[in-house]
C-alpha cells in the first residue's frame, strides 16, 4: 500500500460530509514513506509512542489524535522523531468519534451493549451515543467488565439503585455537565467517559445517573483498533500492530499519599 491508496481506503470509510465538516481535524503530520508494510496504531502522538514505532519497524503511524498544540514542543519533537526514522504519519479525531464504526460505537461493542439507539454525533456540541441491555446488569458485575475491558482501574459512582440497562457513551473529554444532561435526556440510567472534574461528578450525583469513568485513551483505543482492521480488510498484505501505551492517567491519580 503507498500513502495515495491509503487515502483512497480513508475516503471509501468515510462520508464526504463528514470529512468536510471536521476539516483540519484529521490529516498527516508527516508524509515519509511511498510503501507501506507496517501499520503501528495508538491513541495518542508522543515521542514514546513514536519509540515503540521505531522499535518495531513501522512505516505509518495512524493515531486519534495529532501532537496537541496545547502541550508546547510536543509538535516539533514528534516531527523529528517521525522524520529522522522515516516514519509517515496520520491521525483522523473529530471523524473518527461520528463515525457509525467509531470510538463510541466500538466502547459499546467491546462492553456487549446489546442495541445501538444513538450514534454519536457532533451538533455545536458533542451528542453521546446511547445503547442499552437486553437483560439489565448489576452496578458491581458492569463495573468489572469495563475494567476487564480496559484492562486499567476505573473509577465509579453509584448514584441510583436500578441495574444498569441504558448507558451513554462519549469517550475521552465527555466530562461536561451538558453531555451528561444529553444522555439523561436519552433515558440512560449510566454514563461512561474519559475524563471527569468536580462539576461532571457534582451533577450526575445530583440527577442521580451512574458514573463510569476510564482513561482518555483507552476508552477511545478501541475506536482506532476498529479503523485500522477496516484498512487491514482492504489491504489483507499489510502487517499491523499496536504500540504500547501506559495507563498513566489512571494508575497516577489513584496514588494515595
């Protein structure tokens, strides 16, 4: 596969509209290889994951997100690492979460959610997607598959007494007040994000919905491992493999001193 036919491959994934309307939110940060043999996919650019890319000999990186602009010299670091060992690289984020096949969609998957009511999607704001249960689960037995599922801790809070039967689903930053409104407006008895802060926990204790909260990045790796499988379809000769990353959002803020 050379870069051109993996754009082809994207566009065949992805509606035009879609696209469009999250233009500047996916793309190449670096363009290096004209063959591609090797495939590395993973949440996040750091200069980390770009070490386990080199480690294993990958051609192009496929990410969630790009190297934040926010974290200041993070860019310009990963550049150089990307260019000085031949490394392409390609990240897809706002199309990525609204996809039918994305980041929500494949949390739900990977935690047996029995039906999909809602996608996720984007209006002015970020919408969770919304599936439910057949049969309803205890509090305690969900709490363990999801941290079965991420193979991390996550942290919890029962807020009301029923089982849970419809949940609301926004991976990564779903942490406001108006995603947690958005899902409680969907008749979801849960919500599970990536993130959380003072008001997110403030306001699902006071509407009295269950809160589920993993790491930015692995409740959105499985919508990247869905996307790359897509491309491994249609290019059956490639060779793909996920790089490392640490569960250092969690395991560090559970430190107790």
């Amino acid at each position: 596969m050379n870069l051109s036919e993996f754009q082809q491959t994207l566009h065949e994934l992805f509606e035009k509209q879609l696209l469009d309307d999250h233009e500047g939110d996916f793309g190449f940060l670096n363009r290096s290889n004209t063959s591609i043999n090797k495939v590395g996919f993973c949440t996040n650019l750091t200069p980390a994951t770009i070490e386990q890319a080199i480690i294993h000999k990958v051609d192009l990186m496929i990410t969630h997100h790009d190297a934040w602009d926010f974290i200041y010299g993070l860019k310009n670091e990963c550049m150089k690492l990307l260019t000085q060992h031949n490394i392409s690289h390609f990240f897809i984020h706002g199309p990525l979460d609204y996809v039918d096949f994305g980041t929500c969609t494949s949390l739900m998957k990977v935690l047996e959610v029995d039906t999909i009511l809602k996608y996720s999607f984007f209006q002015g704001d970020s919408i969770p997607g919304v599936g439910e249960y057949s049969k309803p689960i205890p509090f305690e037995m969900f709490a363990e598959r999801m941290q079965t599922t991420l193979n991390e801790p996550v942290r919890v809070w029962k807020n009301n007494q029923q089982e849970i039967k419809r949940v609301g689903i926004l991976t990564g930053a779903g942490n406001t007040t108006n995603h947690i409104k958005s899902a409680l407006d969907s008749g979801c008895d849960t919500y599970i994000t990536g993130e959380v802060n003072l008001y997110t926990i403030q306001y699902a204790q006071l509407v009295g919905i269950n809160l589920f909260v993993g790491s930015h990045t692995f409740t959105e790796i499985f919508g990247v491992e869905t996307l790359v499988k897509k491309i491994h379809k249609s290019h059956p000769t490639l060779e793909m493999i996920q790089l490392f990353e640490p569960h250092d959002e969690l395991n560090h803020s559970m430190n107790r001193f």
